[in-house]
C-alpha cells in the first residue's frame, strides 16, 4: 500500500467520523450564513504597502519524509 492510500484510508475514517458528529446540513447551514470572503487579491492590496506574506512551513513529506 502506498502512502497516499494510507492517507485517503485515514482521511475516509475522518470524514466519517465528522459526518456521524455533524451532520452536513448542519454544516451547510452554518456555511450559507457565514459572511463573504474578502478575496486574495483584496487581502493582499489592503495590506497598506506593508510586507504580506503567505508561507506553508513543512516538516515532512508523505512520499518524500522528513525535508
């Protein structure tokens, strides 16, 4: 078995068990009520010419191990 499988294993298990905890129209109601995003692009040009940054910091990789 692949780690990718090992991972979609997992994640089916998570879902489950967050389906069982929520069901998805409560999920989907909390959704349609929650305010609108205010977009990347916004996000970035209110920064008022202060630095913006947007970093994913990893310690590992699935196939790859530790980096």
């Amino acid at each position: 078995m692949s780690y990718l499988n090992r991972i979609f294993d997992v994640k089916r298990e998570e879902v489950a068990e967050a389906m069982h905890k929520r069901p998805i129209g409560e999920v989907r109601a909390e959704a349609e009520d929650a305010e609108t995003p205010r977009g990347f692009i916004k996000a970035l040009k209110q920064a008022d010419k202060k630095p913006a940054l947007i970093a994913e910091i990893k310690k590992a990789s699935p196939s790859k191990g530790l980096i």
